[in-house]
C-alpha cells in the first residue's frame, strides 16, 4: 500500500513538472516572438497581424493547448525575417527627409559661393545688348548683402533641420505611459456597483490602453482585499489574471466577473504590468485602479 501511494506521488510529481516546464517552454516561445515584434512596431513597421497571432498563442496557452501556442508563435518568429525587410525600408524613409535637406543645403551653399558669376552670365544673356554706364563700382543688390544672405540662409536651414527630424521629434517627443480603468455598466467611469450581495456575481470591465510608442504585453491582475490601509503591488494571490499585447494607441476593454462570500467592506484592485520588451521581464508600471465595495447579507421576504 506504501509502495503504491509513493509511486502515486512520484508519478503525479512528474507530471506537474512535465507540465510546468511545457509552460515555460511556450511562455519563452512567445515572449521571444514579442521582443521582435515590439522592436519592430517601435520602428514604423506594420505588425498588427503578427500582435494578433500572438494573442491568439496566449490564450491557446492559456487553455493548455500549448502545442498550438507553439505552432503559432513559430508562425510569427517566421515572419519576422520578412518584416525585417519593412524595417530597412522605413529607416531609409525616416533618413530621407534629412538626405533632401543635405542636398537643398549643398545646393544653396554652392549658388551662393558662385552667385556673381552666375548672375554675371545671366545678366550677359538676358541683357548683353543694355548700354553699360559707370556706377560706384558697389553691389546695390540684396544678393550680394552679406547681411541679408545670411539671415536668408539661416531661416532655410533651420527649416530644413526642422523637416529633418521631425519625425523623430513626432515620435519620442511624448512621454510612454499606460492606463487602466474600470467601467460601470454604461462603458465609462461612473455608475461602479458600490453596495452588493454575499456571493452574488460582479459584472465589471478593465479598460487598458497603451500610450508606449509600441507594441506592449500588458498582464493585469485583480485582487480583493478587505482592509483600505494597503497599496499595490499586493503580495497575495490574484484571484484574476488577463493578458494581452496591445499595438501603441490600442485599447483593450475586457468583462471580468468576481464575487465576494463574505459581508463587510472590500477593495477590488486591477493592477497594471507589462513584460519589458528589453529584458522580457514581468515589471510593475506602479498604476492602478480600485473598487470600494460593501458586500451584505441578502435578505429574503
């Protein structure tokens, strides 16, 4: 009988293991496919097809289909060698406002070095036959003011170099940030439930956006708590977690549904991280958001 229950434990030990690392295999799978997909979203290239492979790989993951989630994330890592391809042709798009710029410069610089023959052979051509009558010997033209040349071509190189990189101005000029919310039952920020019953279902949703300047793997976690005095990030369970990698500009809203067993009042916690496209780890981004809830008995007649 010993010997039968100790085979038992061994045997379920092992398939634990098998299946902890199974996740952990595909969970490196995918955060690899993430970090180029991120790096490149962050460089102009289009990767919305690749964003959506991949939150289709982690919910396969998350219902235990890992071979599936597999599956689609090589899709996506074969892709990626492609996609390359977009890169070089919007970093050479990105530089191509600074080359025209170089070249107008060059342009202007070598017009004005060589103006007085150029405009000397013009005024030949177009007026060789004028009579010629003895002046102070001065140039009386705004060409051939120093002053005026040189506030002239200020002002254009200011404005080429402005057309330059503007944009990479448009583009890292903005501070990243994330943001979390709950919504009521109408789809914004008011109406949350406040007084509920013991037991009973709670229908809210999470609103996420990404303000990152690219693709992101978001997680979120849901906690309650019954005590106001503490702040995330909490180190308890989550009874929730979602996860989805959002394009920038993206919003994600999804429906969660909770209950609470016991009367008194709660705090329900929805707090914000994401896998750093970086280093590929879990970090907290120090935002968000709570529900106050005040759970009673639910009387019958």
């Amino acid at each position: 009988m010993k010997t039968t229950l100790v085979i038992l434990v061994i045997a379920i030990s092992i398939i634990l293991l098998t299946m902890s690392y199974y996740l952990v295999a595909q969970q490196s799978v995918l955060l690899t496919a993430y970090k180029d997909i991120s790096y490149l979203g962050a460089n102009g290239v289009n990767v919305t097809r690749d964003v959506a492979l991949l939150n289709e790989a982690i919910m396969l993951m998350e219902r235990g289909n890992y071979t599936g989630a597999e599956l689609v994330a090589a899709r996506v890592i074969k892709d990626v060698s492609s996609l390359r391809a977009s890169l070089y042709v919007n970093v050479l798009y990105m530089a191509l406002p600074g080359i025209i710029s170089a070249v107008i410069i060059s342009i202007f610089v070598v017009l004005y070095l060589m103006r007085e023959k150029i405009i000397g052979k013009l005024m030949l051509r177009l007026r060789g036959h004028y009579k010629v009558v003895k002046g102070s010997g001065k140039p009386t033209t705004l060409l051939f003011s120093e002053e005026v040349l040189a506030v002239i071509a200020a002002i254009i190189v200011v404005f080429l170099v402005f057309f330059s990189f503007y944009p990479a101005i448009n583009r890292y000029a903005i501070e990243p940030y994330a943001a979390i919310a709950f919504l009521g039952p109408n789809g914004t920020i008011m109406q949350y439930p406040s007084i509920v019953y013991s037991g009973e279902p709670i229908n809210v949703s999470i609103y996420v956006y990404n303000g990152m300047g690219r693709p992101i793997w978001f997680v979120v976690y849901v906690y309650v708590t019954n005590t106001s005095l503490i702040e995330p990030p909490l180190n308890t369970t989550p009874i929730i977690t979602l996860q989805r990698i959002l394009l920038n500009n993206e919003s994600w809203v999804q429906g969660v549904t909770l209950s609470i067993n016991r009367t008194g009042s709660y705090r329900v916690f929805a707090t914000l991280w994401m896998y750093d496209p970086n280093n590929l780890e879990l970090r907290y981004l120090n935002t968000y958001v709570y529900l106050t809830l005040n759970t009673t008995s639910q009387s019958f007649p």
